[in-house]
C-alpha cells in the first residue's frame, strides 16, 4: 500500500504535467487559430488534413441589473433577455442566520451535492 507522502507527490506530479499540456494546448490552438481564423462569434468548422477542427468565437454578456431595473418597463416582459441568478452567498447567510426565513426559501430551492475538488501545492 502506498503512503499519503507518496500518493501526494503523485498527485503534485500529475497536476503539474496536467497545467503543462493545458498550456501547450493553448498554445497550439492560439495558433491554429491564427491560420485559420475565427468569427467574432458563432463557430466554423475547417478540414485539415484528417482532422475536422472547429473554432467557435465566443461573446461574454453581462447585465447590470440597476440600469436593468430601471428600463425594463420599455420591453415586454416576454421579451426580457434576462434570468435572474441565485445569489448563494444569500442563502448560506439564510441557511446559518434566518432559518425562519430559509425554511420559506427552501420550497424553492434544489440543493444537491457537488464535486469534491483536490489542491496540492508545494512546500507545505
């Protein structure tokens, strides 16, 4: 059986081989890209050689809520473009300060477990 000291120097090996060939890969997709091009956004798929390569470009949105809030009566609701997020900082502070008020909250809620994650650095 292996120890936790060798199973830690394992595991430190293998997320620093993993970053490694994230960054390779990276940068041979910058330069794929580089030949072949991409759209603002909206994707396009090339042949090269044996391989079918897509390149999807991509567009980040983000909403400010108060400016939001405050025009939203010019658009009919039904055409709102918008979905309201959960702030889960707000219902921990429910969950440990108002279990009044989490009780309420929770007929609305789905809670499920998530996936555990593993850090490891060097030098403890």
């Amino acid at each position: 059986m292996r120890t936790e000291t060798e199973i830690a120097e394992d595991l430190f090996k293998a997320k620093q081989e993993e970053r490694e060939a994230e960054e390779r890969r990276i940068q041979l997709e910058e330069e794929l890209v580089a030949v072949l091009g991409k759209r603002d956004e909206g994707s396009k798929t090339h042949t090269v050689g044996q391989y079918k390569v897509v390149i999807t470009g991509r567009v980040n949105r983000k909403i400010d809520w108060e400016a939001f809030d405050q025009l939203s009566h010019k658009i009919p609701e039904n055409l709102w473009p918008v979905k309201r997020a959960l702030d889960v900082t707000g219902v921990k502070y429910l969950a440990n300060n108002e279990p009044q008020l989490y009780k309420v909250l929770a007929n609305a809620l789905t809670v499920e477990e998530a996936k555990t994650t593993v850090s490891i650095v060097m030098g403890a």
